[in-house]
C-alpha cells in the first residue's frame, strides 16, 4: 500500500522536474479540445507494478483524466497486453507520459527481477528475500513497494528502524564486541542487533557477543556452511543473512545451506526497467 501524500510527494517532485517551462511540443502540435486515450502496453514478459502510481501522475495533472487498471498490480503481462489506460484531453495525456513511464517502467522492473528471485528458492524453502537501503533517493517507497509486489520482503526502511552493525562502525566503536554492548544499552527494547561479519572469526566474536542476527557478508558457499553450522549449536540461534555477490544462480544453493534470509541489493539499484509503451489513440 503506497499512502497518498507520500505517493503524491513524490510524483509532483517528478511533474515539476519535467514540465517546469511547461510542454512546447503539446502547445505547438496538440488542439486544446483534442480527446484522446492512452493505452500501456507490456511489451516484454514482466511483473506489473505502479497503477496506483501511474493513475496519480494522470490525474495530477489533469483533474478530469479518467484512468482504467486492467491488470493489477502483481499479475504477469507480455506480448503487448494492455495494462493501464487513460482516458482525455491528448493535452494532459502527452504531458503526463513520460512522468508516468519513467515510474512503472522502473517500479515493474524491480517487481518482476524480484519475483523471479523469489521463485528460484527450492520447493518449500522458508528463506526469505528481502532488498536492502540501496534504493534511489526519493524513490524508496516505490521501489520498496515493487519489491513487495514481486513476492520478496523490505529489509530496515532507514538508518533508524533497526540497529545494523557494519564494518565501519565496528572500526569506529573500537571491535564487535563493544560495538554490540553499546547498541544493546543504548536501542530501543523492540529492536534486534545485527552485526556483519566478513570471516569465521567475526562470526565467533558477534556470537559470543550476543548478535540476535548475523550477516555474513560475502561468504562463498563453504563459508557459509561452515557460519551455519556454527550457529546451529547456539541457544537462543541468530537469526543467518546471506548478503554480497548474491547472483540468481546462488539463491537456491543459499537457502538449502540454512540461510534464513537472502538480502539482494540489485533488486532496487541493478534491476532493468521493464519494457512498458504509451500508445495513444483519437477518441
């Protein structure tokens, strides 16, 4: 669920951005009494997400357009199927194309390289995915919400949601286990500690610090054999997240070695915009 004024917030940023000097093409080519409708057409295989979104950024700047979503969000389309449609003045369709485009084509994308993530783990697997803070700025709640849609999981929204102990803070607080005693004073009763580890030797020192979460960043697939092992044997276990170099060919292997979460960054800052075109057409 994408709340309205966040929604809004964002999508009249991107309308300012684009039509600050106003459209001299629609002005100089387009009868301002001219009706028209807009289809969105899938033009690849893809995950469809945004038309919540892509109904805003219409009626954002024409009150008046009418917006018809064909396909929900999360359903597959392809083969120029049409998702979304709007219906009124070519003026505002025209301006609003490209604002609408540049969202969805982005925001399905994410949802479709999310669910194909998701349907890599094996049969039965409780492996969760999640995406992680590499999002583009202004755009979290978008892509987060794309994620979602493509089946996977939010890691920690912002820096403070969670305490997530990273190799510089390790260095700052002066080693893992005065990192964690610090954080364990000084957060919040509801929040868990999670400490990246980079070797088997940081995965022993965050364990015997009292982790609740364990991110093994950059392990290869012996590595994290070898951490899950190990964390087998605690009582209260941490919980294991796999997390760097995460391909979709790994995920699979991960889950079966007992990871308990896959964060992968590309979901948000790798994934390739789907292929999504406005065809417009005289009413």
């Amino acid at each position: 669920m994408l709340l309205q004024p966040l929604l809004d917030e964002i999508i009249l940023t991107a309308l300012r951005e684009d039509l600050a000097g106003g459209d001299l093409s629609v002005e100089a080519c387009v009868d301002p009494d001219r009706r028209a409708q807009a289809r969105a057409l899938a033009k690849s295989p893809l995950v469809v997400a945004g038309g919540e979104v892509f109904r805003r950024v219409f009626q954002l700047v024409d009150a008046r357009t009418e917006v018809f979503l064909d396909v929900s969000d999360g359903q597959k389309a392809g083969d120029r199927r049409c998702i979304w449609r709007a219906s009124g003045y070519a003026r505002s369709l025209l301006m609003a194309e490209r604002t609408a485009l540049n969202f969805v084509q982005r925001m399905s994308g994410t949802a479709t390289l999310a669910r194909a993530c998701v349907d890599a783990l094996p049969a039965g697997s409780s492996t969760r995915i999640t995406d992680t803070r590499k999002t583009t700025p202004g755009l979290r709640a978008l892509e987060r919400y794309a994620v979602r849609i493509g089946g996977a999981h939010n890691h920690r929204n912002d820096l403070g949601s969670a305490v997530m102990i990273k190799d510089n803070h390790i260095v700052a607080a002066g080693g893992i286990a005065p990192a964690v005693a610090r954080a364990r004073a000084l957060a919040p009763h509801t929040s868990r500690v999670e400490v990246e580890v980079g070797s088997l030797t940081e995965l022993d020192e965050a364990l015997t610090a009292g982790a609740d979460i364990i991110m093994l960043d950059n392990f290869d697939d012996a590595g994290v054999a070898s951490a899950v092992a190990r964390v087998a044997t605690c009582s209260p276990r941490p919980m294991i997240e796999a997390s760097g170099g995460i391909t979709l060919e790994r995920i699979a292997a991960l889950a079966r070695l007992g990871v308990d979460v896959i964060s992968v960054g590309a979901l948000t800052h790798s994934a390739k915009a789907a292929d999504i075109s406005l065809e417009l057409e005289l009413e």
